[in-house]
C-alpha cells in the first residue's frame, strides 16, 4: 500500500467521526426544540382553562386577605413575634404570598385524575410527546396562575402600609421565584396524584399537607423562634427558602437569612427532581 493510501484512511476514520458528532448534535438541538415547543404548547393549553372561569383567581384570593386584614393587623399591633428592623406586616406580606401559591399549587393535581377519568391522560401518553414536557407544562401553567395572587397580595399589601419594593429588578425576582414556587408545589401535587388515583384521597393528603408546610416555614414567624427539630424540617421545606427570596425582594430593608443563591439553588434543585420524578410516574397514573 502506498504512503497516500496509509493517509487517506485515518482521514476517512476522522471524516465519518465529525459527521456522526455534527450528527448527533444536531438530532440534540432538534429534540431540545421539540421539548420546548412541547412544554410551551402544554402550558397555552392549561392556562387557556382559566378563561372557563375566571371567578377560580378571585374565590382563592380571599384566604390571603383574611390572614393578612385579620391576623397581620392584630399581630401587628401586639408586637408579639420580633421582626428585627422589619414591621410585622412587611414581614408577613411575602409569607402570606406564598401561602397562597402553596395553596393553588398544591391541589393542581387533581387535574391529572379529572384527565384520567375523562380519557384525557390516556390520549397524551399515547402522543409523541415527552413525558418530561407533560409535567413541565403544567408546572409552568402553575406558576402563571400563581402570579395573579403575586398582584392582589402585593396591592393590599401596599393599602394597609407595607414598605413594598417595586424595582423592575425586584419585581422580575419576585415572579420568577412565585413561578419557581407554584411548580413545586404543583409538580409535588402531580406526584401525589399519580399515587392515589381518586379525587377523594388526593383532597384529603392535600388539605393535611397545606398546613404543615406553611407552618413549618419562616411564613408568619422566623426560624429563630423555632425549636431545634422543627427549624431542621424548615430548613428542608422548599417553601422557607421561597419565602426567605420573597422576603428579600419583596420588602424595602429586607435581608435575605440564607442568601438568593441559596434560595434559588434549592428551587430549581428541588423541581429539577419533582419534575424527574413526575415524568417518570405519569404514566402510572392510569394503572
């Protein structure tokens, strides 16, 4: 074989392997596109179904109002729970938000049974589409859903005298942790959902969990006033650290007790983990 011939072989070899990497490269960035439209998609669908009824938005708002025009005036005026350089109400404003984004997050789960039950969930898993997308979709739809109680919150908030922070970097942080938040606990509900398969037992875990995780919060109350076990529950309930960013942004003079990037590291952590957790059971949902 001649020398040319002893050549041309390694950079036949070399050709064939760029074009399998450029191959594959490709195939990666198209299926990333599909991914996105899919979640995209998903979320247009789940956020057109607040047009049937818009009252939904409203009739949830009225648990934060009452907490914050009955419980944050009394507890303000008693001065019971030290705040730091922070009023009561500027301290709970952010806690009560997030309580309500707790609250429509976490029964979002029974969309997936009434799916099942009408034949629904049956004709996505049979689509193209990626488990993943599915989940994400809806988490994302959550969180749009979540920020209409971000407005309502923050306006009273602002009426009864809370020193609000409406920076366009404050306000851009803000949503994005309520969006974080709302997929959470929404990606959380699916989970549950995909377990106990009837709208009975899925209200019930639902309404035994929404206290328990915003009592074991920093919501209405700080972690130093905890004892030992209940401030190591906080400090793995996602919702303290939503509440800690909230905080921070939200309230002129806040300080954030763990730091944003902690908080924003454990968020999209935890979703990271929902949301694999949940593609993988989707489809057990219908076993």
């Amino acid at each position: 074989m001649t020398p040319q011939g002893h050549d041309a072989r390694p950079a036949a070899l070399a050709d064939a392997h760029q074009s399998t990497r450029d191959g594959a490269l490709l195939r990666g960035v198209q299926a990333c596109r599909d991914f996105v439209k899919q979640v995209l998609i998903i979320a247009w669908i789940e956020t057109r179904k607040i047009k049937r009824d818009p009252t939904e938005l409203v009739t949830r708002a009225i648990q934060p109002i009452l907490w914050l025009c009955i419980f944050g005036v009394v507890m303000n005026r008693a001065r019971a729970i030290p705040t730091g350089s922070l009023s009561y109400l500027d301290f709970m404003v952010p806690g009560i938000l997030s309580q309500s984004v707790l609250f429509i997050a976490i029964f979002y789960g029974i969309a997936l049974i009434w799916e099942r039950d009408l034949g629904l969930l049956h004709k996505f898993l049979v689509s193209p589409a990626y488990r993943g997308a599915l989940v994400t979709g809806k988490a994302i739809s959550a969180g749009l859903r979540a920020m209409s109680q971000a407005i309502i919150v923050s306006l009273l908030g602002l009426l009864m005298g809370a020193h609000l922070n409406f920076s366009p970097v404050a306000i851009m942080g803000m949503l994005l942790f309520i969006v974080l938040g709302a997929a959470i606990f929404s990606t959380f509900s699916l989970v549950i959902a995909c377990i106990v398969k009837t709208r009975e037992r899925f209200m019930g875990i639902g309404q035994v969990l929404t206290m328990p995780l915003f009592f074991a919060s920093n919501a209405i109350y700080p972690l130093s006033l905890m004892p030992a076990w209940l401030k190591l529950v906080a400090r793995i309930n996602p919702l303290t650290y939503q509440v800690d960013a909230l905080r921070t942004l939200m309230i002129r003079g806040g300080q954030s007790s763990m730091g944003i990037s902690l908080d924003l590291g454990v968020e999209l952590l935890v979703l990271i983990g929902l949301i694999m957790l949940g593609s993988w059971m989707y489809p057990k949902a219908i076993r």
